[in-house]
C-alpha cells in the first residue's frame, strides 16, 4: 500500500514514520504478518504513532490497540484489523482503515472462515458499524465457508433491528446456506421475532434447506436441542399463518417429525391447524403407529380422532392400537436382525447370519447401529438408481441423510436423483451440500454444474465446473463438461442446446 498523508489537528501533515507504521497496520490486516506482532514491534510502532501530529482521539485508538493485540496476537491475526474493529464498535479505528487506509469493506477473515467485517459487526451487535459499512458499500449477501451471509447471523443472534436494516437496504431474504434459509435458522433456534420480519419480507416458508428441511420442519427437528417446544409453537404459528405446507414431506410431515420426538403439544397444535394425520413418514407407518410404537399414549389419544382406521389393526381403539403396535415391534425386529445379516454378507463378505438365530435374539437385541441401517439405505438407494427409480431412490437417500447428515456422497447421488426427475433447483442445493462437506472431492463441483446445465445457467455451470477442474485437472468428465458448457454459453440465444445426460 503506497504511503498516504492527512491533515493532523494542527494544521500538518503524517510524517513518514506515521505513514509506515500505518501501513505496516495495513500488511498484518491483509496476512502479511505469519507470526503474529511481537512486543518489540508493538512498542515500536506505539513510538512511532505518538511522534507523529496524529490527532489524539485516533492515536489512543491505535494506541489501545497495539496493547491488545501484544497480549493475545492470534485473536487479531486471525481475523484482521477491520474485522476485530467491527466486531468491538471502534468506529475511529473503522473509519481509518476504511477511509484513510483504503481497506475493503469486504475483505475476509484471515481464520479461513470467509467473515467479512460486516458480518463480525453483525454477529456482535454493534449496529452503528453495521450501519456504517453498508453506508460504505460492504456486501449485504456475502456469504461465508458455511454459506452465511450477515442476514444469518443477525437472524441466529436474534437482532431484530438489524435484520431489519439489513432487508431495508436490500438483503435476500432467501439467501442460502448450508443450514438454509434466515427462516431455517430463526425456526431452528425460536428466534420468532426475526422470523416477523422475514416472513414481513416475503421469506419462503416453504422453502427446502440442504438437508431436506423446510423451516417448519426444522424448527421441530431442534426442539429439546436448541429450543423448547413452546418457543417452537411461537415459530410455528408464524409460519402456519404465512401459508406453510402443513403436509410437505421434507423430510418428513411436520406431524411425522412432531409425533416421533415426542411432542405433545406440538401434535396438538398441527392438528388443530389441519395437518393429515394419516401421511406416513417414509418408512411406512402414520403417526398413530409411531406414537403406539413408542409407548406415546398421550400422542395416540390426540390422534385418534383424525386417523382413519387402519385394517391391518384388529380393534381400533387407542388400546388396542397400542396392542398391535406391541406386537408388531417383535416382528419387526426379526425382520432387521435377517436384513442385516444379508447386507453385512454382501457389503463386507462376511459369513451368514442363520436366519432363525437372528430371529430369537429380535427382541433382546439392541438396534441395528445407524452405520449398517446407512449403508442399507445406500445399497436400497443404489438399486432403486439401477431400476431408473430416481424418486425412490431419493428416498432412500433422504432417509440415510437423517442419520448421518455429513456424508457428502448421499448428497452428491440424491443430487443425481433430482436431477434425472425433473428437480434441477434441489439438485443444486444437494451439489452445494456435497461441496460444502468435501471440498477437495471432484463430483460436488459436477453435480452442481449438471444442475446449472438443466438450469440453462451455462455461466454458473462453467464457473462450477472449473472449480471442480481446480481440485482434479485430469478428471476427463469435467473436462468434456466443461467445453460442453463453454459452447453452450456461446450458442445461448441460438436454440442449439443439447440434452444432458448426466449420470
């Protein structure tokens, strides 16, 4: 950064030394520094700030500074000058940074993180950097590593007034991520005030988060984890009011999801809205069957009365309901105990399992562990993909996301799913999770890429593909992918394009 001067409060000008300490400021926010500022330098700097005609209030700042980052360096390296000057409200120091040192408003953190200032000030409260920032023309919808943009975070943190700021100067409400929308975050943590404000705004109460949840059926996911089941009523009955789809099946029905946790009040609730009490979760049983199943009495008492009956129960009263549901676990249980031993011969080459063995320990057994249960769901998936059943084998893929919500691969093949049915926005949104979770694996960055393709955002589809060139420059399919959507962009207007028969 070349040097600069300033009118100090008597009338001259920085002198050099000033000029090149400042500067010296600008090269540690910028990573410049790879081991933090010693004492010495510190010290050095200190002298050089109060030989100067700096006016009083600023050198302070910076003298107050330099003692901070002297006791804990790598808090401040990591993140950087703006960004710990945004974060605390030290306005001086903002705006000489901004100002007179040229810094960009959207520089990221030094950490790895990918915070902007905007979102440090953001997440700390400290609305008047907020409000000078945007003034300044920081980035409302930058997004961070895990997709954060400073709405998020202001929604996560409860600040109404500045999600408010934020949306009034042109924030997307909708702005994605890996934990969705503002809306699945506010639902997630009963941040029902800011979730107003973004349903004022014209959020997407039905909108499908990366991991298959509208904001609904988050907001029920997080109870007893991150929020009460009170807190999740307040958030439920904005949403429900907004005009949310009580019966979408993502991941399940909120009455599925409600019924399975346990949730009495929150059954109640649904069901007095007009939530179909008979759509069965994924795996096959309606609520009433999983309330009887986990001993819910209470749940099944409230169900009843909205149940049609069904057949296979030979007395439908809540007792006998109960019953059935007793004596089905058994079986059930002998059911899996044989798939699993099948699966673990085939996957893992192991020897069979004698099929009357596993049926006596049924009951006595503990579950099968959520690995096996995964890699089951993978081979059902796999074959259901042979058969060209893409909306079953999406299924099958959604369910071993609920249990192991970190493997990039199911995303990365339920994002094939959506695709090959007709489903291009959702198979983008699986291509993003998969990139999100193994960043260095090829296939996100080419799932996402086929997406745009469908899209016609040929653009988007060679920019993903050449990140996806980036991490493997000899992967051939990327390659061809990538000349495919170069050609597509030039022959955009010309009615050329052709199908695209990703697999």
């Amino acid at each position: 950064m070349a040097g600069w001067s300033q009118s100090g409060t008597g009338g001259g000008n920085y002198d050099m030394q000033m000029a090149a300490s400042l500067n010296l400021i600008a090269s540690a926010a910028c990573g410049g520094w790879s081991g933090g500022m010693s004492p010495e330098m510190a010290d050095q700097m200190k002298r050089s700030i109060a030989s100067s005609d700096c006016n009083k209030k600023s050198g302070r700042s910076f003298m107050e500074f330099f003692d901070r980052i002297t006791e804990d360096p790598d808090e401040y390296e990591n993140l950087g000058l703006l960004h710990d000057a945004a974060r605390k409200g030290k306005m001086d120091t903002c705006k000489h940074l901004v100002e007179n040192l040229k810094f960009d408003v959207d520089v990221r953190a030094n950490d790895g993180s990918g915070k902007t200032p905007l979102a440090c000030a953001v997440s700390h409260g400290k609305v008047i950097a907020v409000r000078y920032l945007v003034d300044r023309g920081a980035d409302l919808n930058k997004q961070d590593v895990k997709g954060f943009a400073p709405l998020h975070y202001a929604t996560k943190r409860g600040y109404g007034g500045i999600a408010r700021l934020l949306l009034s100067r042109g924030a997307n409400v909708d702005v994605d991520s890996s934990e969705g929308t503002p809306l699945h975050v506010a639902a997630a943590h009963g941040k029902s005030g800011v979730m107003q404000i973004l349903l004022d705004h014209h959020a997407d109460p039905d909108r499908v988060s990366p991991d298959l949840c509208t904001p609904l059926a988050k907001g029920l996911c997080a109870v007893l984890e991150t929020l009460s089941e009170s807190a999740c009523i307040k958030c439920m009955k904005l949403l429900v009011k907004a005009g949310a789809d009580l019966n979408s099946m993502n991941p399940d029905t909120p009455l599925v999801i409600a019924t399975s946790k346990g949730l009495n009040e929150c059954v109640d609730y649904l069901l007095e809205v007009g939530a179909d009490a008979n759509i069965p979760k994924h795996g096959g049983r309606t609520p009433i069957e999983i309330a009887a199943k986990s001993g819910s009495r209470r749940i099944v008492e409230s169900l009843f009365r909205f149940t049609s009956p069904i057949q296979t129960v030979p007395n439908w009263s809540v007792e006998g309901i109960i019953a059935y549901a007793r004596s089905r676990y058994c079986e059930d249980k002998a059911q899996e105990s044989n798939e699993a031993s099948n699966i673990k011969q085939n996957l893992h080459g192991e020897s069979a399992v004698r099929k009357d063995a596993g049926a006596s320990r049924a009951c006595t057994e503990d579950k099968l562990g959520e690995e096996d249960r995964k890699a089951q769901l993978k081979l059902h998936g796999g074959q259901a993909v042979a058969r060209k059943d893409y909306a079953g084998a999406s299924k099958f893929y959604a369910e071993a996301i609920m249990l192991d919500p970190a493997d990039a691969t199911l995303y990365s093949n339920r994002s094939l799913c959506h695709l090959k049915i007709g489903e291009a926005r959702n198979a983008l949104v699986d291509a993003d999770a998969c990139i999100s979770l193994r960043p260095e694996w090829p296939k996100g960055y080419y799932r996402k890429g086929a997406a745009h393709m469908s899209l016609k955002e040929y653009k988007e589809a060679r920019d993903a593909f050449t990140d996806g060139l980036k991490v493997d420059p000899s992967n051939l399919d990327i390659q061809n992918a990538f000349w495919e959507a170069d050609e597509a962009m030039i022959k955009k207007n010309s009615g050329a394009q052709r199908a695209w028969p990703f697999e």
